[in-house]
C-alpha cells in the first residue's frame, strides 16, 4: 500500500476532508479533496456539511478560519509549524492602538491574520474579494491591514474611500523585481504577464493583469495567449500547467518560494490523520467575534 492509498483510506475511515491552498507542493494539491485560494476556501469550510474533520494543507490561519467557520468540526494542521509571517505583522495591541486612533474608522483585515485579530475586525477580506467589501461597507474611512501592497491596489480600485493601510509585506511577493519583468517582456514578448496584488506597486503598475491565484486560474483559461508569466508563489503553476496542457506557464524571475506552505509534506498529512495531531483549538469567544468579521465578508461576495 503507497503512503496516497494510506491517505485515502484513513480519510474515509474518519470521514474526513483534505483542503489544500493553492501554493501548496503538488502531491498535496492532487490528493486533496479541494484546491483554492483563501477565499474559496473559507467558503468551503462554511458549506462542508458531511464530515467529522477538516485536514488543512495551508498556513495557520487559513486552518483557524476553517475551524471558526466550521466550529462543529475538528480541523487539524498537518504542518504544526506553518505559520505566515505577513499575518504576524499584525498584532492585536497595535490594532487597538490604531482603532483607538481612529474610533470612525471600520477595520477590514485581510484573512492572512490571526483569529484573535479577526475577533476585533469588523470585516475580513481576501485578496480577491477586497476591493469589493471596502467598497460595500458603511464608512468612508477603513483600516486596512496587513499587506500594504494589496491595499495600494485596492485604494487604485476604490478611491472615494480613505484607506489607513498597514505597513505590512508578503517577503515571497515582494522577492519580484522590475529586472524580472523587464526580462520576461524580453524573453517572452508575446506572454501575457499575471501578478498577484501583493507585489510591489511598481510590479502592479507594469504588468499586465493584477490578480489573485483564483482570478489567475479563470484568466489562464479564457486567454487567448498560449504564454504566461505568473507574479505569485511558484506552487500555483503546478495548478496552471494541469489545468491547461496547451498553453505555457513561467515564473515571474526565479520561481518564488513561501517555505511555510512547502511544510506539508504527504508524510505530515498522513501522520497527522492517523495520530490526530496538530488539531486547531481556540476559545468560543474569540470564535465567535471573529467569525462575525468572516460571515460579513462572505456576505458581501
């Protein structure tokens, strides 16, 4: 029996789900049961009704988020270890301090944030999804945190809104280089270049479409280019290439690597689901406050 069949059988054994990020290694994202992005992974989370267990092939917070908003089930991370340090640049005292700074001001934190930052949130966002919720809540003046290179995107996209952006930074994204543009236009003159709104503003502003790895999967398929250069964690063209075995697909420069999401490996998965390990625990009062700020943000989509 292959360590994939010892997979397969312990999760119909204990009626459980494998999500996988986008970003993660290819063998994970072939034997999970869905692949996405953070938001179409929060959304799965909130509608999985026939299981007892979420096994999350992500980062952290993406598996808190899959436990708030499935609270009835046991959610568990393969990769104890994997956390995001674009999240932890997010600290709920600093939040405080800036709330407290700007007492008119909502807070619209994108979901790369812990689920005690979510708690004081009132509406959580993706990287897919943001420009539409800041455009859609009540107030003028928002918050925006923690990646200030989504937020210079969002505010192109949404100018009437007055953005308080957080000055914090994806390391992976920001790693893409205006030499590695110039040099793919030189290389590939007649591929269409796709950046992630993470990457730095002047990457944004000479690429050819900015958008998250959702928005790069349905544009990949719908181009007519038969070339691509993608701006985002190299884990995604493993997705691309799968999804669209006529068409070509490069790294934005050398392939970019989030060594947080290369942590789950089938072994980690696998042990994980035998031993029952790594599960997600939070308190009943941070869950519920922080999954009001994620329901508000599924609601606006």
């Amino acid at each position: 029996m292959t360590i994939l069949d010892e997979i397969k059988n312990l999760k119909k054994e204990k009626n459980a789900v494998i999500l996988a990020h986008n970003y993660q290694i290819p063998e994970i994202q072939d034997i999970a049961d869905f692949t996405g992005d953070s938001l179409e992974l929060a959304k799965k989370a909130s509608e999985i009704k026939d299981c007892n267990m979420i096994f999350f092939c992500g980062v952290r917070f993406m598996a808190e988020t899959a436990k708030i908003l499935s609270p009835e089930k046991r959610v568990f991370l393969p990769a104890k270890d994997a956390g995001c340090p674009l999240a932890d640049m997010a600290k709920v005292a600093d939040v405080m301090e800036m709330k407290n700074k700007y007492p008119e001001a909502w807070v619209v934190s994108y979901v790369n944030t812990s689920a005690e930052v979510k708690a004081i949130t009132d509406v959580c966002c993706t990287s897919s999804n943001a420009a539409k919720v800041i455009e859609n809540v009540p107030v003028d003046s928002i918050i925006f945190l923690p990646d200030k290179n989504l937020g210079y995107f969002v505010k192109k996209q949404v100018p009437e809104k007055k953005l308080i952006l957080w000055d914090g930074h994806c390391f992976v994204h920001r790693m893409f280089k205006m030499e590695d543009l110039k040099a793919a236009r030189e290389k590939y003159p007649d591929a269409e270049i796709i950046v992630h709104p993470e990457c730095d503003p002047e990457i944004q502003d000479n690429a050819d479409c900015i958008l998250s790895t959702s928005g790069m999967l349905k544009r990949a398929k719908v181009s007519t280019a038969k070339r691509f250069i993608i701006g985002t964690e190299e884990g995604l063209i493993h997705r691309l290439k799968k999804e669209n075995p006529d068409k070509e697909f490069f790294s934005l420069g050398a392939g970019r690597v989030c060594f947080n999401m290369k942590k789950t490996t089938v072994e980690k998965l696998k042990d994980c689901m035998k031993n029952e390990n790594n599960e997600i625990i939070l308190s009943q009062d941070i869950m519920e406050k922080a999954r009001k700020s994620l329901e508000a943000m599924i609601r606006y989509i």
